[in-house]
C-alpha cells in the first residue's frame, strides 16, 4: 500500500474541505473515499459490484466504514470549518448523548 494512502485521515480531511455534501453523510464520504483509493490502484469503482466492493475491501486495503466515521468525527471536532450543516450536527451530538448515557446504564447494571 502506498505511504499516501496509509493515512486515510489525510485523505478524509481532503475530501471534507472539497466537498460539503460529505459533511453531513457518512455514505456520501465512504464513497468518495473508497473512490480515492480505487482510483490510486487504478480500478474504476464505478464498475464494481457492492458484493465484490465489500468482499474484497480488507484484501485491497480499503478503510472500514468504522475507521471513516471515526476519522471524520475527529477531524470535525477540530476544524469547525469542516462541521456539518446545524441539523445534522444536532442530530449526531444528541444521538451521540443517547448512545452515551446507553452505555452509562449498562456500567451501572453489570
């Protein structure tokens, strides 16, 4: 894999800063970002099937849609230019605070 694309955080900020519509969905990012990738090994993911996309992601080394949704968390925290629209920063701050406090009852119940 080449050194560029190890760090798909940079690649990630790139994305978010060239394209708003990114900001505010995490399959619009994925995309964009598995586009980069399949496009540096010289594969036009246009053409690909979903089946072999996700078949073959980990063997291509492609990013997990984890590691995307985590990337552009942090880097959204940081760069406020690179934020969400209003709505779905709301909506992902007070999904965020369910899944935390989810998380606080089951501590409190094991």
């Amino acid at each position: 894999m080449d050194k560029q694309l190890r760090n798909s955080k940079a690649i990630i900020h790139q994305i978010l800063a060239e394209q708003p519509i990114c900001r505010n969905s995490d399959s619009f990012l994925e995309l964009e970002v598995l586009r980069v990738y399949a496009k540096h090994m010289n594969m036009d993911i246009e053409r690909m099937t979903v089946l072999s996309l996700y078949t073959f992601r980990d063997k291509w080394g492609f990013p997990k849609p984890e590691t995307i949704r985590r990337n552009r968390q942090k880097l959204q925290a940081k760069y406020p230019e690179l934020a969400a629209d209003g709505k779905i920063a709301a909506y992902r701050k007070l999904n965020e605070e369910r899944v935390r406090g989810y998380l606080r009852d089951e501590e409190y119940e094991s």
